[in-house]
C-alpha cells in the first residue's frame, strides 16, 4: 500500500516507512483490505497527519482501535464522519466538554476542526476489520505510532498530551516530561467514566490554560 502522508510528515518519518516491519504491515493492511470489509476507509487511514501537519503539532490524544462499524471511523481517534450517531466515548467527550468549557453540544461528532487547529488525533493502530476489535493490533502499527510519539516529543517542544485511560497512560514512558505536558485522566468510554474516572477533569481547559501561560493561541474546542 502507498503511504499518502502529508510531507511534513513523510520529511521526519521516512527511515521508518523504509523498515521491513512496515513494509510487512503495509502488505498485511493491503491484504485485509482486499479480502474483508475494514476501516477507515484506505485513504482515510493517515489523517491523523494529513489533516493536522507536523510543525503545527500542539496536542496530542492517543486512542487504541479505530471505530469498527459501518462509515463511523474518519481517521482521527475519538472521531466520526458528518451524520453518524455519537459513539458513547465521543458524546462523554462532548458532555465533559460542556461541563468544563460551557461548549454546546455540538450536531456532528466529526473532530476534523480540532486537528485543523494542531490537534493529533492518533490511534496506537490505524485501521480495523469490520466488527472485529483490535484485529489489526500487533501487526506492526503500534512501533510506527509509538514512533510517532516519539518523535513529537524529541523534535518538538511544549506539547500537551493527553491520556486518557490506562493504555494511553503507558505512551508516557515515551515522551520527555522535561518539555511537554503531560494531563492524565481516566478513558471516556462509560465503564470509566461511569466510575468518575472521566468527568470534571478538565482536560480542556488545563490545556488551554498551559497555552494561555506560553502564550501560545488556545484551542477552540
């Protein structure tokens, strides 16, 4: 499969697409694509970086999985396409949202204007089959995402990342607490935030206010 990232990416993640276990992967994504019903579709799968440019990076939120049922997953974690029904983890995104920031709950789950304005919305693994969670996991996506988690935190400064639920907490051993942020909280799925590990966190405006300090333009959510 051609990689279709955006050049700022492609500038600083080259010598990876170049490693055997990526070209291994590709032809697996390529395989499953051919033989089964997977999403995002194909030229979804980077958009993550094609919507939200290297050297405009000021966020970071790590997912897991891509959605798995019909036209839900765009390529941003967290995120749906214009039209399709909230997920449960996104309409908790957005009720913490209203608590925390007084934003109204929005018509569209589709998160692409938060990656417009340096949001990368990254899940550890890119693409999924049809109903089938995590069926792409430990293909090889998790080394390159891993990858591009470190190289935000080597090649860039004052960074917030945000992680929400206990697998996004372990990505912390790979970035430089010395100069990003890092705001933790529990996931937004409902078992976690039906536990109070999700609401009145206030992620959202943590993260602005850090911007506000180094005065540095916030994010509208």
């Amino acid at each position: 499969m051609e990689v279709h990232i955006h050049p700022s990416w492609k500038k600083q993640l080259q010598p990876e697409f170049e490693k055997a276990y990526f070209k291994d992967l590709m032809a697996f994504v390529d395989q499953e694509y051919e033989k089964h019903t997977c999403y995002p579709k194909k030229e979804d799968i980077f958009n993550a970086f094609n919507w939200c440019p290297f050297d405009q990076v000021k966020v970071v939120i790590i997912g897991q999985d891509p959605y798995h049922g019909a036209g839900q997953a765009n390529g941003l974690c967290f995120s749906v396409n214009d039209g399709i029904a909230h997920p449960p983890s996104l309409r908790n995104i957005f009720k913490e949202l209203g608590d925390n920031v007084a934003k109204p709950y929005p018509n569209s789950g589709n998160l692409e204007s938060w990656a417009k304005q340096g949001v990368l919305m990254l899940n550890a693994t890119l693409t999924v089959r049809q109903g089938m969670a995590g069926s792409h996991q430990k293909k090889g996506w998790e080394t390159f995402t891993n990858c591009v988690i470190q190289t935000v935190s080597n090649q860039k400064t004052n960074v917030v990342f945000l992680l929400w639920g206990s697998f996004a907490k372990q990505k912390s051993k790979l970035i430089d607490a010395s100069k990003h942020s890092i705001i933790e909280s529990g996931h937004p799925s409902p078992l976690s935030a039906n536990r109070g590990y999700w609401f009145g966190n206030k992620c959202f405006s943590k993260t602005n206010f850090l911007f506000e300090q180094a005065g540095v333009p916030p994010i509208d959510w």
